[in-house]
C-alpha cells in the first residue's frame, strides 16, 4: 500500500475494498461485496471487472489487453470523452480512457452497496488543449452495476460541446448465439463500408460479420440474450441518447494487437453515450449526468434464438 503516491495512501479504505498493483504495476482497487466482485483502474476510472457470485464475469477483458499509463485497456468499461472515435492527430474516442484519474473516495450505502469516486484530473483537457470541464465518475458495485459520468461546466461564460460513451465490453458465451432486444425502429448510422443510414427492423438483432453502428435518439432499455451462458442481461441507461453496437469480428480482431484473434467470438459491446448528433452542449455553469445500470440474471428456460 505505501508504494503509492500520497493522494491515495490518504485514504479510509472500507474493508470491502483494497487497493492493490494490478497488471503493468498499474493502481488497482478491487471490491468485495455480499453478492458480487469486481475491480477499477485509476488509468481510465477503468471497470476492467464486475462478477455476481454464482455467475460468469459479466464485463469481458481482453487477455492481449496493454495496461500503461496512455495506452487504452481493451475490455471492461472504457469511458469516451470528449470526443468519440479519431479527431485529427489525437487519441481515438478521447482523452479520458488514457489519463489517471484521482480516487475522490468511496462509501457503503445501508444496503451495503459500495460507491467509488474518481475525477478526471483538470490537467488532462489542458494538455490536450481542451475547454475545461469538471467530469466525476461514480461507481456503485452491488448485485449490479451502477455507473454514473457526470460532466459539469465551469466556465461562467462559454458553453461546453462534447461527446461521451460508456464503451461497455460484454462477456458472451458465443456471439453465435446471443442477440439484442430493445432498438427495433430505431434511427441508426452503419460505420461499415459506405457509411449508410437505416432503421432497425429485427425484433432481435444477430450479429454475424464486424458490426459497428450508431444507434441515435435511442434512450431505450437493451437486452443481451446470451444463449450460451443462459444469461439475460439488461442495460438500463439514463441521460444517454446513443446506442452503440459494435464487434470488430474475425479479420479486424486480427488486425489488434492487443486483442486475441479468436476474442471476438466472446464479446459484445453494447455503448451508452452521446455521440455525433447526440452530442451534448452545456450551457455556463450547467451540468449533466449519462447513468447506466447492468443486471444479469440467469434464464431458466434456454430461449430459441428468433429466426
Ligand atoms: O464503439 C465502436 C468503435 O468506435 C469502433 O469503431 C472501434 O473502433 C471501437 O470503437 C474500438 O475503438 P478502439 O479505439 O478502442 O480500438
């Protein structure tokens, strides 16, 4: 404990929780909870891990993952902001992912539910010459997973554009048999090929080639039907009008380095944010919270995979 930097060392660490070197000597705090485990980064605020007792771990982490200080964690929750995917000559879906946020503290609830939070340094937007903003990240490790970006602006004159994600990673028996519920009629952009527009019309969506699409004016509930696992999970999501769909398949996945070539057969990633025309401006002195909520539970029937 006491080879990390003062501002951690200060800290009232409940029982439940510790904070431990993790891969790449990186600070991890791990959390222990009467009904599940699970374990954040400070690189990122990075939930690289959340697991129900009695249950496959819920968010998928790459074993080829890097762990460095500038480098982003493939799996777990990525958090995007403030901007999503490339920008000229800057890091792909923001700075957040890559900077090491400051550990503001952590609280049992009654329910013994535990809370962490973290804050982005202010000195990340201003190295990368970003609009100051004041972003605090909760997260609340129970028998689900609560997580809570808030962004606020500090400036008493201008106002604040940006985009953010939850990039969740999802763990998946087989992308073979698993679908998505929730987006049928939905607005939605196609990022493969020819960038083309279109709306949703299957009731369950299969994915069977790399899928990379924007879903937009969406504040809809999704369920992942993960057939293999007889898992049913929802994403329950509030402040958030963008779902993103995504699995970079078999010859993409080749092409990571830091994704194993046959991973892509056993996740998901199922985003809540605010992306392109759903990005958020802020006015003076406001600010706004993008919540999501992941529950699993266990399917008692096998569910036909819908035809
Ligand atoms: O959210 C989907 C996406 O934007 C894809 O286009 C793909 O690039 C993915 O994110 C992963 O991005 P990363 O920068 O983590 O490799």
């Amino acid at each position: 404990m006491n080879s990390f930097p003062e501002h951690l060392r200060r800290h009232e660490i409940p029982e439940p929780v510790a904070l431990v070197k993790g891969n790449g000597d990186l600070a991890k705090i791990s959390v222990k909870t009467d009904w599940s485990t699970a374990e954040i980064y400070l690189l990122g605020a990075h939930v690289t891990g959340f697991q129900k007792d009695g249950e496959p771990p819920l968010l998928f982490m790459s074993e080829a993952s890097q762990f460095a200080v500038g480098k982003p964690i493939r799996g777990g929750v990525p958090i995007v902001f403030p901007w999503f995917g490339s920008r000229e000559g800057r890091a792909l879906h923001g700075f957040a992912r890559v900077t090491e946020w400051e550990w503001e503290g952590s609280s049992v609830a009654p329910d013994s539910s535990m809370t962490l939070r973290f804050r982005l340094p202010d000195s990340a937007a201003r190295a990368d010459g970003s609009p100051p903003a004041t972003v605090i990240f909760a997260v609340t490790v129970s028998d689900k997973l609560a997580m809570e970006l808030t962004v606020a602006n500090p400036s008493g004159t201008d106002s604040l554009t940006f985009e953010n994600c939850l990039h969740t990673y999802f763990t998946i028996g087989d992308i073979a048999e698993a679908e998505i519920t929730g987006l049928k009629g939905t607005t939605f952009i196609d990022r493969m090929g020819n960038v083309t527009q279109g709306v949703e019309s299957a009731d369950a969506i299969r994915i069977n080639s790399e899928t990379d699409r924007l879903y937009l004016d969406t504040t809809q509930r999704v369920a992942i039907h993960d057939l293999r696992h007889r898992r049913k999970i929802a994403v329950e999501k509030s402040g958030s009008a963008s779902t993103v769909v995504w699995n970079p398949w078999a010859e993409k996945a080749k092409n990571m380095p830091d994704l194993g070539d046959d991973e892509f057969k056993h996740m998901l990633c199922v985003e809540s944010g605010n992306v392109t025309q759903n990005k958020i401006t802020l006015a003076p002195g406001k600010s706004t919270s993008l919540k999501v909520v992941l529950s699993s539970h266990q399917m008692e029937a096998a569910r036909e995979l819908s035809r």
